[in-house]
C-alpha cells in the first residue's frame, strides 16, 4: 500500500512539474509578447495649402477738426455722404457698408496738456466698414482710396486698430482632403523607420490630427493665406 501511494505521489509531482513548466513557458511568452507590443514609434506628418481669402473687412477711418460742434458734424455728415458715393461707384452694395458712431473729443475738457494753445477745440474720427466677400474689388479699390484725399477728406493710415482684414472661412471644405495627406506623410517616415530598422510597421496605437493654423503667407500679400495641419500618430512595431 504504502509503495502504491509513494507512486502515486511521483506520478502526481511529475504532473505538477509538467504543468509549472508550460505554465512558465506560457508566461515567457505573454511577457515577450507584451514586450513587443511596447516597441512603438512616434512620427509626425505636415500638410500645407495657400488659399486666397474669401471675405475682407475694410475700414476706412477719417479725422476732422474744428472749434465749432456743429460744423465739425456738418463736416463729418458731407464726408461719410462722399465715402458712400465712392464705394458705392466701386461696385460695392449697401449691405456690404456700415457706418460707425463718430468719436468726438473735446481738447478743452482733458485733464492733461496744456490746451491753452490748441488750434481746434474739437476731433472727431468717423469710420465707414466695407466687409465683403469680393476680396478683389477690395483690393483693387484700395488702391483707388487716394481719390477721398482729393475730395478734401483725411484718411487715417492703416494702423492696428484699422487694419483691413483678410480672412479665409472655407477650411472645412479642405480639411478631409489635408488630416488624409497628413497621415500618408506620417505613415511614409513610420515605413522608412520600420525598414530602416529591419522592423514590420504595425497598426495605430494612437494618433492626434493637430490643430489647424491659418497665417498670411507673407506681409505684403495678406489676402494669400498659408493652412497647416501637423498629425502625430503612433505606431506598434514588430519584428
């Protein structure tokens, strides 16, 4: 009896070697599989377009003076009535101009400076927004603004706060076609990678389509705008 059991107990610690053998080999590989799944590589992809812009905001600023409120209104209606008249001979319609209130200053009333010695007691500074989606009749008119100075009108030069805009408002329509060239461009460097390194590329682990940007492609062409997209993708590798 006591030889039967002593075999049993032989057959029964092989079994359990057996077994702690392939379980270790099982866990070998699980680890050695995770290991691999951890080889990964990082890659970048840039798509670039240069668009024209389709709506400009065109503000057309002028200053008057004079020591009497009255007249500087006068001037200020007779002026804004000649702007008008301009553009509307340019081609643009009345739904594309907008008339700002005047900004009056009364020298006299500030409490800093000496304003015992001013010309003129009043200023004002009236604006007129042309904001149209015919970016070349703006661009074209533009050039035409000296006619206004003829007319005895003082138009104020583009700083920030009059700045024409240019602005491009079709990016969805080329957003599909640009995160796909982005993500061939990233995908080509992740299979150069992988070859370069006797590697297989592997599926996505992860990606990121970036943000859009939009920029004047230059100073002196602000109605040409550069878009960019830079996609980040990672991806699993293998041997």
């Amino acid at each position: 009896m006591a030889e039967k059991r002593t075999v049993e107990a032989a057959i029964l610690g092989a079994f359990i070697c057996v077994g702690l053998i392939i379980f270790g080999s099982l866990l070998a590989n699980t680890a050695l599989n995770v290991k691999a799944l951890e080889r990964t590589i990082t890659v970048k992809g840039l798509a670039e377009r240069e668009v024209t812009a389709d709506t400009a905001i065109w503000p057309i600023t002028f200053n008057e003076a004079s020591n009497d409120l009255a007249e500087l209104y006068g001037a200020i209606e007779h002026h804004t009535s000649l702007v008008l008249r301009f553009l509307q001979d340019n081609g643009f319609a009345d739904d594309e101009i907008t008339l700002s209130q005047p900004a009056i200053t009364d020298r006299q009333a500030q409490q800093y400076g000496d304003t015992r010695n001013i010309e003129f007691r009043y200023t004002a500074a009236a604006t007129v927004t042309v904001y149209s989606r015919q970016v070349e009749l703006v661009r074209a008119t533009m050039r035409k603004i000296v006619d206004l100075g003829k007319e005895g009108i003082a138009i104020t030069g583009q700083d920030y706060q009059n700045k024409t805009e240019f602005i491009f408002t079709g990016l969805n329509d080329i957003k599909p076609e640009m995160v796909e060239e982005a993500t061939l461009k990233a995908r080509e460097v992740a299979l150069k990678f992988a070859k370069d390194s006797s590697s297989s590329l592997g599926k996505i682990k992860a990606a990121d389509q970036g943000q859009f940007s939009i920029a004047d492609r230059d100073a002196s062409t602000p109605h040409i705008k550069k878009v960019r997209v830079v996609s980040t993708i990672v991806y699993y590798l293998s041997d």
